[in-house]
C-alpha cells in the first residue's frame, strides 16, 4: 500500500512538472509585454526629450535675434 501511495506521489509531481512547453509560452508571451512597455517608455521619454531641446533652441535662436537686432539699430544710430 505504500508502494502504491508513493508511486501515485511520483506520478503526480511528474505530471505536474511536464506542462514546461506552456510556461514556456506563457513566459515568452509575459517578456514581451514587458519588453513592449519599456519601449514604449523610452520612446516618450526620448519624445519628450527632443521637445524639451527643440523648444530650448528655438528660445535661444530668439534670444539672440533680439540680440543681433539691437547690436543692428545700435550701429545705425552711431552711424549718423
């Protein structure tokens, strides 16, 4: 009867191990989702990113056109 009991025991933790191919699956299905979302991080962030850069040259290309357009009317008014 023990015998019985342990050959059951055996054959039910070796069923229980065989089902890899679907965790196998399930595994790579969760890695990539997880892979997706981290892309999808990095892609706003660098979005955002070159928005904030776009957004800083431009106020600095305008910074220095006012500047280049005062050094202009200052060098006209020393001209006359």
């Amino acid at each position: 009867m023990k015998n019985l009991f342990l050959i059951l025991a055996i054959s039910g933790s070796l069923i229980a191990c065989n089902n890899a191919s679907e965790s196998t699956e399930n595994k790579k299905d969760s890695l990539d989702s997880i892979a997706n979302e981290k892309k999808d991080v990095i892609d706003s962030t660098a979005e955002q990113k070159k928005d904030m850069v776009d957004s800083t040259t431009a106020m600095k290309k305008e910074a220095l056109d006012k500047m280049d357009s005062a050094k202009r009317k200052d060098s006209s008014r020393h001209r006359r």
